[in-house]
C-alpha cells in the first residue's frame, strides 16, 4: 500500500531564483519544467497545494530602489510584477503538464487570472487545482516569505514549505562555513532569537502566533518536495516543539 501524504493542503513559498539557472535572470525552461512537475507530482497525490512564486530573478525591492534611485514602494511593486511574469509561466507550464491551475494575484489584473479572495481560492485548491498566488499581498514592505504565511494562516494549510537551495536550516551560511551545523529542528523562538535564516522575522512571528509549521527543504534536489509531503524527515522542521 502506498503511503498517504502528511499533509492535506499545503503552501509551497518557492523563490523567482527558482525559475532559472544559478546567476542567471529571468524564466528558464528547464528549471521551470522541473518545479511544474515537482509540483503536479504532488497534487497527484490528492494534496492542496498553493505556490507563492517570489520574483527576485527579475528584480528585488530593496536593492532596486537603491541602484536605480526610485521610492522603495515603486520598486516592491515592480518585484510584485515580477511574481505574477513566474506565476504565468509555472501556470502554463503546470497546465501543459495535465495539472489544473489558476493563477489568484494581490494585484488585480482581470486578463490574467482572479483578484485574490479567499473562499474562491479554497473552492479552487478543493477541486484539485493548484492555486498559484502572485504579487505578494499587494503591499509594498512586505516581503513574499510573509505573503506565504499569511496564506497559510487564511486558507488554513497545514504546514508552509520552504524550498530553498540548500538542504534547511543552518546555524551558519554554509556556503561559507563549510562546518555549518544543519538542524533537523527548530522552534520559532530558536529562529528569531538566533536571527537564524529561515525567513524574514515578520513570517516566522506569524507562523508562531498561528501555530503553522514550516518545512525548509532544497527543492533543488528531485523529488524532494514528494518526499517532505509523503512525511520523510527531510532538511529542517520548525514548530513550537510541543
């Protein structure tokens, strides 16, 4: 008998970095192919899953503004603009690979997909599509590490999944320190008081306040996303280790 997924309905927060080779910008075709089918694996599996797409392959807030000399709040909104370029792309792609999918974007833009709201976006993941969320919440200053816990919280997933290109949670960079301590747990309070990176503080305080659990993974390993859904003990798990 095949084992059955730990979890029902999940929030999967993938980075714009995703969508392309190392040091390269914009979408590819092969990373794209590659988390489409991650993704739709796992839908086949019955799972609910929403995709935050971030957009740091096309630009990133904060350093945008600085070297290009616009307001802080123009350039989040250009990187919003950035997540709903991903989400089009992994939209399609999922769609091509026979896996339902609707785009829901923060920022309204009728000819695309559907203004973000709740009730229609639970309707959609019920009946078996993949629900992708782009342009964060729609608020400049807040990062899409907090849009994917703030979905998490409203549409009532049971865990946030990070993937990432490293296989969780260190206690150092380790792509600096080659001994870097991987943990295989950690609680919220670990992370935020050890300004360990998981995600912005913002994001881990929600999940806290909620009690969701995030899986930090590398989603840059094959099959991994499967694996952390079927319930392996894969990268990181940070709870409130009760």
């Amino acid at each position: 008998m095949s084992q059955p997924p730990r979890y029902k309905r999940a929030i999967l927060k993938i980075s714009g970095e995703s969508f392309c080779t190392p040091g390269s910008f914009g979408v590819q075709r092969e990373p794209l192919d590659r988390i489409a089918t991650e993704i739709r694996d796992v839908a086949a599996l019955g799972v609910q899953i929403g995709v935050v797409c971030g957009g740091g392959n096309f630009l990133r807030g904060a350093h945008s503004a600085e070297e290009l000399g616009i307001d802080r709040a123009t350039a989040d909104y250009m990187g919003m603009l950035g997540t709903v370029l991903n989400a089009l792309a992994l939209h399609d792609t999922l769609e091509r690979l026979g896996q339902p999918a609707r785009i829901h974007s923060a920022l309204a833009i009728a000819r695309i997909g559907l203004p973000f709201e709740r009730h229609r976006c639970i309707e959609d993941l019920e009946q078996g599509r993949v629900a992708i969320l782009a342009a964060g919440t729609g608020n400049p200053h807040v990062t899409t590490d907090s849009c994917a816990a703030i979905r998490a919280i409203e549409l009532k997933a049971d865990v946030l999944l990070k993937g990432t290109k490293v296989d969780g949670v260190y206690d150092a960079d380790p792509a600096r320190s080659p001994q870097a301590k991987l943990y295989t747990h950690v609680t919220y309070d670990q992370v935020i008081d050890g300004r360990l990176r998981v995600m912005d503080i913002a994001a881990t305080e929600l999940c806290q306040q909620y009690h969701v659990p995030v899986a930090v993974f590398n989603l840059f390993t094959q099959g991994t996303l499967r694996r952390v859904i079927l319930g392996e003990a894969l990268g990181t798990r940070m709870d409130d280790g009760k």
